[in-house]
C-alpha cells in the first residue's frame, strides 16, 4: 500500500500543547506538536510540516522567539507561520508577532476567531508560494517518504506500508516477518502498555495519540494518527529526558497532568508534610451530552473543562495546587495547605463560574456536576487519599440532591471499595447480583396495583448490599451499562414468570443515563422485553430528571418510540434535581415519582405539604398521575390521598421483597 496522504502542522504551545493539537487533527492534519523551544527548527523540518502553528498566549516572549527562530527560514522554503494570540492580553501583540515574523495571525480576543479557517488560510499561502495545491501535495508526499513512518489499514485483511528510513533505522527489527508488530515486540512492558492505551484511544475515536518510548537505543515520542480507516505512525526522536517526563506525565486529550503525574505530586506534598484537600469533580450527564453532541465535541467540552478548570483554580489560590484529568468525565484538583473552613465556599464558586452558561456549538449543554472531597496529611497515602475524593464523589453522583459530598471514609472502607469493585465482575457471573421488589400501592383503595424492580448484591461475605452500593461500585469499574442490562432482563424474566391471577401487574425498571444515551437503547430495550415474553403495556421505565437534562430532543424521541410500543414513562425522584415544566410538557410523561426525601416530613411540616400539593397539583394540569416514594407512616398517606397522589409506595405497606415473597403478597393483596 501508499502511504496516507496527510498534510502535516506544527504546532507549538507552552501551556496548551495538548488539547490545541487535538482539536488541530479533528480538522484533519497530522499534528507535530511541542511545548518546549529546545531544538525547535531541528523538530519543525523532521515534522515535515509546511505550517507552523505558534501559540503566544500566556507565554509570549517564547512564543515570540519561536517565531523570529523560525521566520529565518520562512521566506526561502515558503512555510507558513500563524500565530495564535489574544490582544485582551496584550494590546501589542499582534504587532510585535508581525515584527517577529509571522506571516498570519489569529486573534482570540475576536468573537468570530475561527482557527479552521485561519489554517486554511495559512496553507492555501504555502499552495501559492509552491505554484498550486498539486505541487505543495507532491512535496508533501516527498516529505513522508524520507521519514521515519509506517501505516496500515484497520480490518480482517491488514496492507502495510513502511518508509524506507525507517526500515534502515530499524535495527534488529525484524519487519519482514512482523510488519505489523515489530515496533511493538521491541517495547518494554510498561512501553507496551503505553502502545494498547493509545491504540485504544484510536479505536474509541480519538485522531491522534502518542506514545514515549526507547527505539534504537534513544528516547522518541511515537506519534500515531487514524484517518479513513487508516492508522499510521511516524517516530521523533527526542532531546532529553526532560521531553520524555512532559510526554508520559500529560493527559493527551486535555493537556492536564494525568493520574500517574498526579499521584507522584500529591506523594511529593505529602511527604513534606502538608496538608492536602484533594477535589474531584465529575460531568454525571456526560454521556448523554457525547451522545447529542458527538464524540469529537464531547472532547472538546472536555479541553474546555480542564482548562477552565486550571485557570480558575490559579485564580482564586496562590498556593501550591495541581490539575488533573482522571479517567473518562473526571477531574481532580489538589490544594496544598488550603484553608478547611472555605473548601465549599471555593467548589461552590468554581463549580458556578465554569459550568453556569457552558455551551457548546453555541447550544446550552445544562452539565450535571459532582464534586467529592477529601482532606489528609503526612498519615495519608496518595493512592488512599485519591480513591476518598473519588469515591465521595461517586456518592455525590449517586445522590442528586448532593452536589458537593465531603469523604468520611476510613481507610478500611477505601480498601473495602477497592475490593468489591474487583470482585463485580465475577459477582455477576456467578448470579450473586438478585431482584427485589418494591410494591405499589394505590392510594384511594390499598390495591397493589404493580412494583419497582430493586437490584441488590447477595455477597458471601458481606451479605446483602443495597443499590446505591452496588451502582456506585459498577460506576468506577466500568461495568453500569452490562450491570444494568443484566438486572433489566433478570427483572423482565422474572416478571413474565408470575402466577396469571397477578400477571395484570405492572413492572417498573430504572433506567441509566448510559442506557438511554445509547444509540440502540430502544431496540435493546423491545428485544429484551421480547426475549423475556412480557407485555411492554404492563411495564414503566423510571427515568430521573438529571439522566434526561444534556440531550432532551434525542431523550424524547427514544421515548416516544418505547411509548409507541406500550411502554409508560415515569420521571422518578421528581422535586430533587431540574423540576421544570417546559421539558415535562416537551417528554412523553405518564407518571411523577415524589422522592422520599419530600415525603418524608408532611405530616408535620406545612411547607413541605404545599411542596408536595404543588407538584401533585402540577402533574395533574398535565394529565399525568403521582406516585408518592418513602410513605411509612397513616398520617403520611392521609395527607396523600387529601391532595389527590394516586399511588405511593415504602414501609407502610411493605419494604422491598425477593420474588417469592412478593409473590406470597401479592396473591394475599389481590
């Protein structure tokens, strides 16, 4: 096979490096990126780059020399150099970038900055100078030939393409034999990890990765790139070690330090001796977002984030602080020596400064955000002190009404999460994950009228763990979406078993926002309702609000189909998160579920009785019915059935109950 056709950049950044160049190859080049001035020209002419991108803000006197470096030889081999600037900053710069050499400029303090175009702009300069696109392709052709590159297409039938310098560089490389794998047979474990990382990342759509590691003896950065059904590398050599640390230490997405950077810092404070508040904030409707948005513009939403992130937090604290992606929608701030009594205050302040009004494509994306923190000294480790910020975070997540949750954890509980989160996946292979159900009640008569499908983990040795356990555990080992698939279907078989003189039941399943944000959601969902050979007219899926805030068009038509086939709608939790009118009149709602956390105090708080009367009131006005969750006492209920709820459920009547004896009650019910 040919070589990929690619038009190579350059780009240099200080502080941006990393998601400035991501967002460069979402447009379709090959990035050849930088965040030092060492060897610069050596590195522009090996990148085999007709454009040179140099971003001078908040670094101006090296972006400044980098321009002047390379400007020496701009006029003679008819490169392009395009400087990024911000005059809000400085109101000079854009002369001084003129004076310094560069031949376009791109003015981030212009509402309409446009870096795409501003690029083509700039490579339609080097077309001229090179007498025309045909010619200016040819040279870049020329260019990939005489580097250390290969490429390959992705599929059952693999072609492979491997320049010529690279095979008289490659040593003891033998490519005949592994063409494909040769590079990576020569890698260090470590390396080799490195190497399925950033493939993975490929895989999952990203445009570009890198990977550091030692070939022929020297440190190089392996750049890798997918285009078309194609993935191709091209080896750097690089400098020193000091280039080596800033490749492996960043998070390539977002620039940020990455968890292994982020552990070795806090270790370093720690073992100072000073006190550290570890912050991890996380985008709960992320998904939903990737989903109405795209892929590349979810990551784009991350870039903005984290960079927001890192400025806000240099803004309101001097100390020494640290900014980090961990993995997925997670973000992780690290503040030494931060004064405990306005830890809230600072979160609550740059939880509204980043996200209120975020947008993204000039659409309001309404983020969910969580925040777990925890606080700890010289008895600390890193990795305990990391895993108390996330898991109070992954608390946090659970609870909608809990935007900021302080860790309270012992280091005997982190270690305990640590293990069941090893012990899930097995867990739900050997059917140690089982369903209970919840009755519902109605209100007027005291007829069980259907149930809620609960999912609870029968651990051998820690006996029976509740939901928001077992979810908060699949939620950070990456099992929620295979977890939840499985309970609907156990609940689905289950409910299709019942006797015939309660098969009139209805079921109710809870839904995730990763299932409703996937793509197959609806078909998944009929197939097993299908498989299991229950009525879809008889089931309820139960959504909270906060799963539907981020793509609410897409929400709605994935609820119309289910509604279409039978299906009843339910907003559970309803009054804990973003109760609004406008998108219950726009979502095909049957039902409101009241949290329990509004119930629980009518029958002796008069503010919570006119709380309760206006969203009952307000169902109503829209034709949909109430089901009332956490009822336990008489006097709950009569105030329930005063105002009109038509169905409740809770202690009262019956807590949650295995299979059989929710069928022993439902036949003594009915």
């Amino acid at each position: 096979m040919r070589p990929t056709e690619f038009r190579n950049l350059f780009l240099l950044s200080v502080h941006e490096r990393d998601p400035l160049a991501a967002e460069i190859a979402a447009l379709g080049w090959r990035v050849h990126s930088a965040r030092r001035l060492d060897n610069l020209g050596a590195r522009f002419f090996s990148a085999g780059a007709m454009i040179a991108v140099i971003d001078v803000r908040q670094a101006e006197p090296e972006g400044l020399k980098a321009i002047a470096e390379l400007s020496r030889t701009a006029t003679e081999s008819g490169i392009a150099i395009l400087a990024l600037a911000d005059s809000s900053q400085s109101a000079e710069i854009i002369r001084q970038c003129y004076d310094a050499g560069a031949t376009h400029y791109l003015d981030f303090a212009d509402a309409g900055a446009n870096l795409e175009q501003s690029i083509n702009y700039a490579y339609r300069y080097v077309e001229n100078f090179r007498g025309g696109a045909e010619r200016a392709s040819h040279e870049q052709s020329l260019m990939t030939f005489a580097d250390l590159q290969w490429s390959m297409t992705v599929g059952p039938t693999r072609e492979y393409w491997i320049s010529d310098s690279l095979l008289a560089a490659a040593g003891d490389i033998d490519f005949e034999r592994y063409p494909v794998t040769g590079v990576y047979r020569s890698l260090s474990q470590e390396e080799r990890s490195r190497a399925r990382g950033a493939l993975g990342r490929l895989r999952d759509g990203a445009r570009q990765a890198a990977v550091p590691h030692r070939f022929n003896g020297r440190s190089v950065i392996h750049h890798l790139h997918e285009a078309d059904g194609v993935i191709s590398g091209r080896i750097e050599y690089l400098a020193n070690n000091g280039e080596v640390e800033d490749w492996t230490g960043r998070d390539l997405l977002s620039g940020l330090r990455n968890t292994t950077s982020a552990r070795s810092w806090i270790k370093r404070q720690l073992e100072d001796g000073n006190q550290l508040t570890l912050v991890a904030i996380g985008i709960k409707n992320f998904r939903m977002i990737n989903a109405a948005f795209g892929r590349n513009a979810g990551d784009q939403l991350l870039r903005i984030v984290g960079h927001k992130l890192m400025d806000q937090t240099h803004r309101e604290y001097a100390g020494a602080q640290l900014v980090a992606r961990l993995a997925g929608q997670n973000f992780l701030i690290a503040l030494a020596n931060f004064q405990t009594g306005k830890i809230s205050e600072f979160v609550n302040d740059l939880i509204s400064n980043i996200f209120d009004d975020l947008q993204l494509e000039g659409r309001p994306i309404n983020p969910v955000v969580r925040a777990g923190v925890a606080i700890g000294d010289g008895d600390s480790s890193e990795k305990t002190l990391i895993r108390k910020a996330v898991l109070a975070l992954a608390e946090a997540t659970a609870a909608d009404a809990l935007p900021i949750n302080f860790s309270t954890m012992s280091e005997a509980d982190v270690h305990l999460e640590e293990e069941l989160e090893n012990q899930l996946p097995g867990a739900m292979s050997r059917g140690e994950i089982v369903i209970v159900f919840q009755p519902q009640i109605k209100v007027a008569t005291g007829e069980l009228v259907g149930a809620e499908a609960l999912a609870r983990w029968e651990h051998p040795e820690y006996g029976l763990l509740g939901a928001s356990t077992l979810f908060a555990v699949a939620e950070r080992a990456g099992l929620m979406d295979s977890l939840s698939s499985q309970i609907h279907r156990q609940a689905l078989t289950l409910a299709a078993s019942w006797p015939e003189s309660i098969g009139f039941l209805r079921l109710s399943l809870n839904v995730t926002a990763g299932d409703l944000a996937a793509k197959t959601f609806v078909d998944d969902m009929l197939e097993e309702i299908a498989a299991a050979g229950f009525e879809p007219g008889q089931l309820t899926l139960e959504i909270t609000e906060s799963e539907l805030i981020g793509n609410l068009s897409a929400s709605a038509d994935k609820l119309h189909q289910l509604r279409a086939a039978g299906i009843c709608i339910a907003i559970d939790d309803f009054g804990t998160g973003y109760s609004s009118l406008s998108y219950l009149k726009e979502l095909p709602v049957d039902y409101l579920k009241i949290d329990s956390g509004l119930t629980g105090d009518i029958s002796g708080s008069p503010k919570d009785q006119v709380v309760v009367r206006s969203i009952i009131d307000m169902a109503h006005s829209l034709d949909l019915s109430v089901i009332a969750e956490g009822i336990e006492t008489e006097s709950q209920l009569d105030i329930l059935a005063e105002q009109g709820c038509e169905f409740f459920q809770g202690f009262l009547r019956s807590g949650a109950l295995s299979p059989d004896e929710f069928e022993a009650f439902a036949l003594r019910s009915n």
